[in-house]
C-alpha cells in the first residue's frame, strides 16, 4: 500500500491532513513529523522509503526549503516526489522550489474537503502513471 511522510510543525495541520487522508484511502500508511530535521532522520529510518512526502515551507529547526536541498543529496531519497505544501502562493518562490527539485507546490486549502480533493488529485496522478509504465 501507499505510504507518506508529511512534515509539518502545525499540529492541526497535521491532523487534518491524516484525516483527509483517511477519508481518501484508509490503507494509505501516513508518517508525520514536526520539522524538516526530524523527517530526514525518519527517512533515514524507514525501511521503504514512502510514495511521497508533504512538506511545510515554513518550520522552525529546518525548513522547507533545507529539507528539500538536504534530501536531494542523498542518492537512495533523491527520486522521491516532494511535494511543498504551504499557505505562500508567491510565483517566484513556488519557481525556487522546482528548480531545487519539488514535483508539485500546493497552497494548503482552506477547507477539509477541498483538503481531501488536492490530496486525492496528487496520489491518483501518481497511480495514472505507475499504471501506465505496465502497458
């Protein structure tokens, strides 16, 4: 099954992130962590690197944008698709973060459906593709 490793210091975030996540696919496996420090040291950990990770642009300790330069150095996480997830809508900033490698830039949505919508969006992209490498 999917798993996904989301990074965000916000702890209501966080929970309505899983929630939605429940909701889209209760199979989907959801790690969370508070910063960008604690998720490479859970990467590091995890025995399957995850399908994809979420992460917050701004978080004490390491941000979002630290997290993404760090995790494109290590060769066995560099092709996992990073997507930012954050409150910013800046186009130069959302420019940044594709060019240090992200796959997707989302602005956090302001209510619990349009939440599970984005997320349902990105994971089903994913599933459209791997489907399509079969055939």
């Amino acid at each position: 099954s999917m798993s996904i490793l989301y990074i965000d210091d916000d702890e209501e975030d966080r929970e309505i992130f899983k929630e939605a996540l429940q909701a889209i696919d209760p199979s989907i496996i959801c790690n969370v962590v508070s910063d960008g420090r604690q998720g490479l040291n859970a990467l590091e950990e995890l025995v399957v690197v995850p399908d994809f990770i979420f992460v917050d642009v701004n978080m004490p300790v390491m941000n979002g944008k630290q997290f993404l330069k760090e995790l494109k150095k290590t060769i066995r996480l560099r092709t996992i698709p990073v997507i930012m997830y954050s409150t910013t809508s800046q186009p130069q900033e959302i420019q940044e973060y594709t060019k240090l490698g992200a796959s997707d830039f989302l602005i956090k949505p302001s209510s619990f459906k349009k939440v599970c919508e984005a997320l349902s969006n990105v994971i089903e992209r994913k599933e459209k593709t791997q489907n399509s490498r079969l055939f």
